[in-house]
C-alpha cells in the first residue's frame, strides 16, 4: 500500500463485464498502479495517481470500450463523490501552509 496521498483506489461498477482489453489499456496508461476486476467482471478496482489521471479519464477509458458505468440513484452518487474526494484531496495538497494556532502571519 502506497502512502503517497495523491495515490488512491476507487471502484467502478460496471453494466456488464470489463473486457481484458480495459484492463490492458488502463495498465499500460501512466499513472496507474493497478487494475483488478472482481469475479464477475462487473467490478473494476483500479489504483492510480492524480498527477497523472482523474476519475473521469478513467470513466472514459472504460467507456470507450464499451464497459458501461452502472445505472441508478446510488451509482450516481458514488461516482460524484469519487470526482468530488479528488479535487478536494488536489485542493489541499496544493493550498498554503496555515499559521500555527491560529496566528496571525509576522508582518515585520
């Protein structure tokens, strides 16, 4: 397991089975790690890092060959909260370092 915070793990169901040639094009993409599919085919675990890829490039990957997210209200969700946990891991990463208890900055 990495430690780096701009590597994570997120899964994908899918409508139907993930053909090979999404796990052979995912793993050949930089900044993947990993890539499992679950025994029916219709999960995809795929491990990567953010300075490389965004969740929507993965969906994208996966789309153009043909494995389709999975429908409904809770698969909606999931999938806007993946998007949503990454910009928001990419904001702190990149926001200024605060002041100490709250203190303001020395302007000497």
């Amino acid at each position: 397991m990495s430690t780096d915070a701009l590597v994570v793990t997120h899964s994908f169901a899918l409508r139907g089975a993930a053909p090979d040639s999404v796990t052979a094009t995912l793993k050949e993409r930089p900044g993947v790690k990993d890539v499992h599919t679950g025994k029916n085919g219709r999960n995809l675990s795929v491990t990567y890092d953010l300075r490389f890829l965004r969740f929507d490039d993965i969906e994208q990957t996966v789309d153009k060959f043909g494995a389709r997210p999975a429908i409904g209200f809770v698969s909606t969700i999931r999938r806007s909260w993946k998007r949503f946990t990454e910009e928001n891991l990419l904001a702190s990463v990149s926001a200024p370092v605060s002041p100490c208890c709250n203190r303001p900055p020395d302007t000497k």
